[in-house]
C-alpha cells in the first residue's frame, strides 16, 4: 500500500462520488483509499454452511439452506399487503415472508425452481419462516459472486450510511471495487527475511484475505499478519524515537556518588531498602553515566518507595554540582511529597522549597532568587515550576508525578531550563500492565519497584452489603478504640453531583448518630467546599484531632496519615478498579494492621463483581491493571485516551500481548545492528515512515 493510489480522496473510486464521500468522512473518518482499506469488518458470516429445513431453529442468528419454490402468492391489501412463498427441500417445509419490495421479489423468484436462501430465522402457527431472506438462484454464477459459499465480511455502518445505501453490503461493494483496481499498489511494508522468517501471508493477500476470506485458515492467517505489521511498526516507530533521542539530547554525567548521598544512605535512611529499590537505583546510576539524557519511567504501587528513590537519585545529581526539581499535578500531592522529603532529610541538610500558586510573593521572590544563585538544591511544585520567571543555576534531574496529568509541551517547558537537558524520571502510582506500558511509554526506559518496604502488612480487604453495616460499625469503634483513624469515601460523579452531595450528607448523618460528640469527632472533605475549609479539615484529620474523615475522592492522591488504618468506600460498585485501588492505598502506611471495606448495593453488575472480587483477593497493583485492561479495554484506562495510539485496527493489546512482546524483540534486534535502518533490506522500513497508510497515524504519535 505504499504509493500514491492509497492517498487518492475516496469520492474519486468509483461508485463514491461527492456526497457519499462526505458521509464515509463524518461517520466512519475514510477519506481516502488507504482509509477504505482499512476499514476493516468487524466479523464474517459463514457461508459455508447449507442447513437442512428440519434442523432450523429460530435461536440461531442466520442460516443458509438451498430449497425449491413449491408456491408462491401475494396476500392483504394496501398496508397489510405481502408476498409469502413455499419452499421445501428433502426434510420439510418452510415459509418466505416480505412485507417491501414486493414488485421486485414477485418478479426474481419462480416457483419450481431451487434458491440459495440466506436470513434469520423464526416461526408462525408452528412452522419455520423466514422474513426477508438473500436469494439466489442456486448453481448461478450471481450466487458466487454475491459471496455465498464463503465467508461474508460484515462492516459497521451507520443509521446515516444507510440513507446513502451504505450498508455493510454498500460498503462491501466499494471494497471489492476497490481491490479489483488497485490490489496491485498493496507493496511490502516489512522485509523479506522479516515476512519469511515468522511465515507471515504476503502483504497484498493478508488485506484481500481480511476482507474476503478464501477460507477460515486465510482469514486467520490474515489477521496475524495485519496485526504483526501494525505491533511492529507501533514498536517500530517508539524505538526509533529512543534512538533519535539517544542521539540528539546530551546529558551530563554523573560521575560521583558524594556526602549528600553517603550520609543520607547511611544516618537518615529510615529503613533498609527493597531489593526492587536497589535494583533501580542502579538503573538510573548507570542511565546517568552515559552522557545521554535519562528518560526512564518509574512505575511502582502506592506506598513502594518512589519518593525515596526520586530522592536519593537527586542526592546524585546535587553531588555532581546539579540542581534538581519534582513537578506534581496538584498542590496537594507538591505539598506531600515536601513534607516527606523535608521529614527524610531533616534540617541543616539540604535546601527545600515548595512552589505553588498558593505562595505568597515575597516568598516567591526568596525562592527566585535562591534558585538562580545555586543556593536552592531541590525545588517541589506544580506547573508553577515551568513559569518563564523561575531561572535555574544548573538544574541537572526533573522528577515528574503521575505524568499522564501533563501535556508534552509542559514537560518539553522543564527540559528548555539548562543548555544541556536536565536527566528526566517519570513516576506514576498507576499500575500499567506491561503491554500498554510498551505502547504508551515505549520510547522510555521503564522500572519497576514491585515489591513493598520490610515491616508492612498487607491490607486486609473485605465485601460488604447494605445487611451488614452494623458490622461495619463494630470494626470502626475496635478500630477507634486503638487510637486509629478512618476514613469513608463516597463516589463523585459529575452527571449525579447533587445526587452524590447527598449521598455524602446522609452518610454524615448516619454516622454522627452512630458516632456522636463528645467521644468521637468527624471531618467532612469534598470539591465544593472552599480550599481554606478544606485544607483546616484535612490538617484536623492529620493531626488526628478528628478519628473520622468523611469525603468525596479528594483524598485519593496526596493524605499521608500513617495512624489512618480503615478505608471504608460505599457505593464501592460505582468506583473504578484502579480509583478503589488508589483509596485503599491511602491507609496500610504504618507498621499496623489496616483494613478495606467495600460497601455496595446488593445488585451488582457481572463487571461490578468481577471488580470488587478482584479487589479482595489481591493486592498486587499490576494484576488488579491487567483485570482493568480486560474490562475497560486499552483506550480507557487513566492517562491513555489522549494518547492516539491506542486507535489500533487490528491489535488488542488485552489479547495480543505476546505478539506485541515478539514484536518489540524484533524491533530491538535490527537497532541493535542497525540504528540509522540504512541497511538495503531496510529501506522498506524507512518508506514505512514515509506512507501515512502504513498501518498507524505516526502524526499521532507524541
């Protein structure tokens, strides 16, 4: 498909014209040839299969069966008006029924002779029919081009398309026109030893195969090879990225590990690090030698040590004379992780400043002038760090949280403030399965801590319904009576605000009966209320003046209280897999035992259970993102709908993930012997990146 042909508008293909043109564009996006190409059918119906009359039954979808017409005659007047025929083949009988088209059925179908009839089967008074079914007659050679005998391709079409005949038979047609031109022009996009070497269908078969199957096996055998081609290019397209990158930013080196860092690992560490701590530690130590700038991502669970390894990372940095910053997309999360770099380092060790839009200037001004003179080592803030005004002496490690929450232009701002671009280390709490992780971040290098700190208990998480709530009382007065404290969040839905707000009420309600003054006091957190209100509520419940907090989603990134030891979310149906993960997250930070409770409805949806259940039997982040993959699908999980390259044609990723792995190997074998892609067998792949009808929109790619 590299050429020309493939670009050409769609409305010049014949049978298209301007108006339908304009319709395929606004309801499916085909605007040109390439695009019709790939519009690909979403099932086939098998034609290959002839049923006999007697083993009919009106549950099936669609059957096929070869009879002859014994009678036929037209029965009603004006609005009840229909033609009925008989047919019948060696095993019974049975009925043909239209209601339109009559005129044009009375003159196609002649009674005696045998048809090949295609529909959706019922039954009347007892008796099998079928209303409206194909017909052709049998042994024709209509019948064979119309597509029986074989596998049918079924496109998705529109309520619009039809008013343009533009079904999928409309559809059907355009793409047979389309290949009888010019299935020629479909050249290889992927070299020979490539297509040989994993037996993969020629280029120009796999699109004719898709769509017009010879049989089960070609079909499958196209599909693999569509799906190969577009993981690979994908994976093609990322690593080429890492390369480019690799090449065009210098970064400085690190050649020392100096007292900041030694006396940090050896007076102010509060613990001893995880294996998985170490082990990326080393990973950054090594990416921060090369003289090329570190991109790596950091992925880890709630609570594994991330902030801890961002910040003896920067220890490195500032040991080697470099400045460093962390940008955090709340002032929330900015003003947690100052308060635990602040916590780790003590006083007297280290300059820290926090920067958001809530400092006063004069202070402003201080941390300004701080950071110019090389005063200021590590600087914690929002997107506040990336203003025009805030000039670094020598900023040499950006740390960048939860990053999906940042455009590229945002981060692009951090890298432009020193001559040589600053080391960069994306964090992110949300577990991503390692399949999406290599197609949203595959230009960067990932790690992951998957292991929790020594000491740490896992989180006891329970089920329950609206009958237990008693029970659910019982636990939070033990758990008060230890001095611990909990917290109740309720769902926040924007189309059902007033409707939440509610919700919240009546549950604060409900509580302060069970849980009445003097003996226990209670905080209220959610988005509307003023941020100074906010801010007090939070710091009463952190100072543990209040045992209870009740509250909305606020609080599901950025309240460390380690004493918080019950998590307690109602409507817990409503939530998604990896927000109930984030919340249960909040509490479990100290040495004690600390406790989930998921409240719902007693109704549940299949998905809702399968959420739910899934949150009491595991723990472990990445699995909990592997069953959220498989019931949202790719496009849905956080951070990747801006993404564009999840708009995958053929590819799953919940299901494809070893090709996607086989894949990705292939890739990195040929830049391993040959990064510039200038070997002669390669050339294909260059013009890959040339054809906007590759296979992947690389305009999409960020």
């Amino acid at each position: 498909m590299n050429g020309q042909p493939f670009q050409t508008p769609v409305e010049y293909l014949k049978g298209v014209g301007t108006a339908r043109a304009e319709v395929l564009k606004k309801e499916l996006g085909v605007k040109t040839l390439g695009d019709l190409l790939q519009h690909f059918p979403f099932r086939h119906i098998d034609r290959t299969r002839f049923y006999k009359i007697k083993d009919v039954q009106d549950d099936l979808p669609y059957v096929q069966v070869i009879a002859r017409v014994t009678r036929k005659e037209i029965l009603g007047e004006k609005h009840t008006k229909r033609l009925v025929a008989q047919v019948q083949d060696d095993t019974g009988v049975m009925e043909l029924v239209w209601f339109q088209g009559i005129k044009w059925v009375e003159k196609n179908l002649t009674a005696g002779k045998a048809y090949i009839l295609f529909g959706k089967p019922g039954s009347f008074n007892g008796k099998a029919q079928m209303s409206h079914p194909e017909f052709d007659l049998y042994g024709s050679e209509a019948a064979q081009r119309k597509g029986n005998l074989t596998l049918q391709p079924v496109y998705s079409s529109t309520e619009k398309l039809k008013q343009f005949t533009l079904d999928s038979k409309g559809i059907q047609k355009l793409v047979v026109g389309l290949l009888d031109q010019f299935a020629r022009e479909i050249t290889e996009n992927l070299p020979l030893y490539i297509v040989n070497k994993f037996k993969l269908m020629a280029r120009a078969d796999a699109y004719r195969n898709f769509h017009f199957p010879e049989d089960a096996n070609k079909l499958a055998e196209a599909r693999h090879r569509l799906k190969f081609e577009e993981l690979f290019l994908l994976q093609l397209k990322l690593l080429k990225n890492k390369v480019l990158h690799t090449q065009k930013f210098k970064g400085a080196i690190f050649d020392k590990v100096g007292p900041f860092f030694n006396e940090f690992y050896a007076h102010k560490l509060p613990f001893e690090l995880t294996n998985a701590q170490k082990r990326v530690l080393k990973e950054i130590r090594q990416d921060t030698q090369r003289g090329v700038q570190m991109n790596r991502l950091l992925q880890g669970d709630v609570g594994s040590g991330k902030t801890v390894v961002a910040l003896m990372s920067m220890l490195i940095a500032i040991d080697n004379g470099f400045q460093t910053c962390i940008m955090a997309p709340t002032e929330i999360l900015a003003s947690q992780h100052y308060q635990t770099i602040k916590s780790l380092v003590g006083d007297g060790f280290i300059e820290v400043a926090l920067l958001t839009g809530s400092v006063k200037t004069k202070d402003r001004k201080i941390i300004h002038q701080k950071l110019e003179n090389g005063e200021l080592k590590i600087l914690i803030g929002t997107h506040a760090l990336i203003e025009d005004k805030v000039q670094y002496q020598n900023l040499g490690m950006v740390v960048i949280d939860e990053q999906h929450r940042f455009g590229v232009e945002q981060r692009s701002k951090l890298w432009r403030k020193n001559v040589i671009p600053p080391h960069v280390l994306v964090m992110t709490a949300t577990p991503i399965p390692r399949t999406l992780a290599m197609t949203l971040y595959g230009d960067l290098d990932v790690s992951v801590i998957d292991e929790l700190p020594a000491g740490r208990k896992p989180i006891k998480t329970v089920h329950l319904y609206e009958s237990s709530r008693l029970r659910m009382f019982g636990l939070m007065k033990e758990e008060i009576a230890k001095g611990r404290q909990i917290y109740i969040v309720y769902p926040l839905i924007q189309e059902s605000e007033k409707l939440d707000l509610k919700n919240l009420m009546d549950g604060f309600e409900t509580i302060s009966r069970e849980f009445p003054l003097p003996q226990y006091r209670i905080s209220v957190v959610y988005g509307k209320i003023k941020a100074e209100e906010k801010e007090y509520e939070m710091q009463r419940f952190v100072r543990g003046e209040t045992q209870i907090m009740v509250a909305t989603t606020v609080i599901e990134v950025g309240v460390n209280v380690p004493n918080a030891s019950v998590m307690i979310i109602e409507n817990a149906e409503r939530f998604g897999l990896s927000q109930l993960h984030q919340l249960r997250g909040r509490v479990g930070r100290g040495a004690e035992q600390s406790y989930c409770i998921l409240m719902s409805k007693d109704k549940l949806s299949a998905d809702g259970r399968i959420r739910l259940n899934t949150m009491v039997k595991t723990n472990n982040g990445f699995e909990i993102a592997e069953t959220d993959l498989q019931l949202r699908g790719p496009g849905n999980i956080e951070g990747t709908q801006q993404s564009g390259l999840l708009d995958l044609k053929v590819s799953d990723l919940t299901t494809d993930q070893e090709l996607l792995m086989l894949c990705r190997k292939c890739v990195e074998d040929i830049f391993a012997v040959d990064p510039q892609l200038a070997a002669p067998e390669h050339q294909v792949l260059n013009m890959a990146f040339q054809d906007k009808n590759a296979g992947l929109s690389w305009n999409k790619i960020s």
